[in-house]
C-alpha cells in the first residue's frame, strides 16, 4: 500500500505534519513497515475539505483531521492490510 499525503501550503497548514506523525506512529505500532510506503504529495487538488488530503493507491481520500484520524486508520488502512 502507498500512502502519499498532501503537502500542500493548505493541507500544511490544517496540520499535514501532524498527521503525518500518526500515520508513522500507527504504521510502526502495528508492524505495517513491509506493507507500507510513506510519501509525500503536491496538490491532489481537494483543497476546500476540511484537513489534510491523503492519496491511498489510487483513491483520493479527504479531510483528515486529529479526530478523525483513528477510524480514517482503522477504514482505510488496517482494514484493506489485515
């Protein structure tokens, strides 16, 4: 699985970093370093939605946020790899 999140001046400034930071803490607390790859992301062009935009293989995926980021985990990623 290939995670590329947004690095954009807007998802930058809705917290892109932190959450960053959780995708690495919930990737390595989980052992998913073999099945994922971590990167980073122009524009993916969703800028209007309310956090960080993220692209998982080939599905766009908008709005993360700190709050939301547990079951955005749990949907997107743990359930697609276990």
């Amino acid at each position: 699985m290939t995670i590329a999140v947004c690095m954009g001046s807007s998802c930058h400034v809705k917290g892109a970093k932190a959450i960053i930071e959780l995708l690495r803490e919930n990737i390595n607390a989980n052992k998913l370093e073999d099945k994922v790859t971590l990167s980073g992301s122009i524009c993916l062009g969703q800028c209007a939605s309310g956090g960080v935009n993220m692209k998982i293989d080939d599905e766009i995926v908008t709005g993360i946020t700190r709050e939301n980021f547990d079951s955005f985990f749990a949907e997107k990623v743990l359930a697609k790899l276990k």
